[in-house]
C-alpha cells in the first residue's frame, strides 16, 4: 500500500473521530444539565431556610452572583 493512501486514510480517520466525539460528548452534556439543572432562586431559598434563615433579596443576588462567577 502506498503511504499517501495511509495518510489520506489516517487523516479521515481522525476527522471521523473528531466529528464523533464531538456529538457524543454533546449529547451526554446536555443529558446531564437536563438530569441536573444549575441551581436557581428556589434553591437558594431553600437552603438558607434550611439553616434557619430567612433569606433577603439582596442575599439571594448576591449567592446567584458568587455561583455564577464561580463556573
């Protein structure tokens, strides 16, 4: 076999490879953001209740902001 003949067919290979990879790796990241949504208001809420306090608005934006800052 001739070597261009192998280089074309490695080439295509690793673009099929890329390709592929890039859908699968798509597809399982919004299967987990759709099995595990960022977290939202409600949620913050609901953890400050659940160290016994009633939460602000001021410190609900300012928990929305640190986690959004932190990704």
């Amino acid at each position: 076999m001739e070597w261009w003949i192998v280089l074309i067919i490695a080439i295509v290979c690793a673009i099929v490879g890329g390709v592929l990879g890039f859908i699968i790796t798509r597809k399982v990241i919004q299967k987990q953001l759709k099995d595990n949504p960022p977290i939202n208001e409600n949620q913050i809420r609901a953890m400050y209740r659940s160290m016994g306090r009633k939460p602000s608005e001021a410190d609900i934006k300012k928990t929305m902001n640190a986690v959004k800052k932190g990704k």
